[in-house]
C-alpha cells in the first residue's frame, strides 16, 4: 500500500511528536506521554479513513493512561514506604531545573541529587542517614523514567504496527 503525499506528512508529523515524546522521558518540559499520544491523535485524525486507526488510538490511550498511572503510583508508593517525604523530592526537582540551565543536561541529575540529598540532610541531621534516603528516591525516580520510556515505547509499536496495516 503506498502513502500519499498528504498521509506521508501526517506519517512523519506522528513520528516526530512520538521521539519527542520518548525523549522527554529525560529532557524537562517535554511531556514524555502526551507526546507520544498525541502523535498517534494526530496520524488517526487527519490520516486516511479507517477503524484500525481508531484502534490504534484506543490502544494508545489505554497505554498512556496505564502508563501514566503506574508511573506516579508504583515509585511513589516505594517512597512512601521508605519515608522519603514529597518535600525532599520537589527541593531536588528545582535544583535539578535549576542545574539543567546552569550546567546543561548534567545539571539536571547534579541538581537533582544535590538538591534532594541537601534536603534529607536538613530533615534527617546527618549525612548517614541522608545518603540512604537520597539513593530511595533516586530509585524510584528511575522506575519512574523506567515505567515512563517503556509505555512511550509501546506506544511507538503499536503505531508502527497500525502503519503497516491500517
């Protein structure tokens, strides 16, 4: 089956908004999900007619929803476990902004681990106790990224899989 010229565009307007999605995995103010989502929107709507593209769709939704759900729930609910409170985590967060202008890219994960480590050594007195806590919450903020990347991901397949079919 061969794409129109139109119906290529959109093709290449879906691809392009689905890697930016899944590099916004790491890359701040990209929204990781709704990208790749929104790509998949994107190639069902204005794509040619057809019901396995809607399917595509639903499957994308479901995925990003699922996606975004487990991706706040399952590393949060290891922090809250640990005792690692939101604070520590959102002190981290802005000097991770912070450092990803000040610093580019690196700045990012230098801010974020100064910043939630400076925390957690404020609330908890001592940098024993400290070290521990801050490698938790960088835990579970990689299974975060983890859980994140890998719905991106299987987004990506099931719209390459409605490319080849739809």
């Amino acid at each position: 089956m061969s794409l129109t010229d139109s119906q290529a565009v959109v093709s290449m307007v879906a691809a392009v908004a689905i890697l930016a999605g899944l590099a916004g995995v790491v890359v701040p103010g990209l929204p990781a999900l709704p990208l790749c989502w929104g790509g998949v929107l994107v190639w069902a709507v204005f794509g040619s007619a057809g019901p396995a593209r809607w399917a595509v769709l639903a499957a994308a939704t479901v995925v990003a929803a699922g996606g975004t759900v487990v991706k706040y729930a399952w590393p949060g609910r290891n922090l809250k476990r640990t005792g690692v409170p939101t604070s520590s985590l959102l002190a981290g967060g802005l000097l991770g902004l912070v450092g990803f202008f000040v610093i580019p890219v690196v700045g990012l994960v230098i801010g974020f681990v100064g910043g939630l480590w400076a925390a957690e050594r404020l609330r908890l007195g001592s940098n024993q106790l400290a070290w521990p806590a801050t490698k938790q919450a960088l835990a579970a903020a990689g299974l975060a990224m983890l859980i994140e990347f890998s719905a991106g991901v299987v987004i990506a397949g099931v719209w390459v899989l409605g490319l080849l079919f739809a």
